[in-house]
C-alpha cells in the first residue's frame, strides 16, 4: 500500500498504463498473427501493411524497443516475401 498521496497517484497511473499497454500489445500480437498465418498473397501484403504500422507505433511509444520492431518487421517482410506478396 502507498504511503503518500503521490505514491498513490503514481499507483493508479501505472495500474491505467498497465491496462492500455496489455491491449496495445494484445493488438500487435493478432496482427503479427495475421501476417503469418495468411494464404494468400494479397492477403499477406495487406496483413504486413497493418502490422507494420501497429510495430511502428508501439516503438514510438516505448511499448516495445525499436531494435525489436525492426526484427520484427524483417521477419515479416522477409515471410510475405515467401509467401508471393509484395513488401
């Protein structure tokens, strides 16, 4: 329990930013699984355009480290690429 009325303050923020980044990075995650598991060509690039922006906007908030987001993004690419869709 907080003893001061700023650790208390500080408590309930992290509580909210915990909240918001779980369903941040809950999204990433389904796009990145769409990117993976799509068939078709088309599909796949339209899958990868998404998740890119999503990688990119959690990078940009510090949710994930841009060393990372820019793995990711490699690999995906590098799997639509295989897959017959353009990057």
């Amino acid at each position: 329990m907080p003893n001061t009325k700023s650790a208390s303050k500080r408590l309930r923020q992290n509580e909210r930013r915990r909240v918001r980044n779980k369903g941040e990075r809950s999204r990433l995650k389904t796009a990145i699984k769409r990117v993976r598991t799509a068939s078709e060509p088309q599909e796949a690039s339209v899958a990868f355009h998404e998740a890119s922006k999503l990688i990119d906007r959690a990078a940009g908030r510090g949710l994930i480290h841009q060393n990372q987001a820019s793995r990711s993004k490699s690999r995906l690419a590098s799997h639509v690429r295989k897959v017959g869709g353009s990057v």
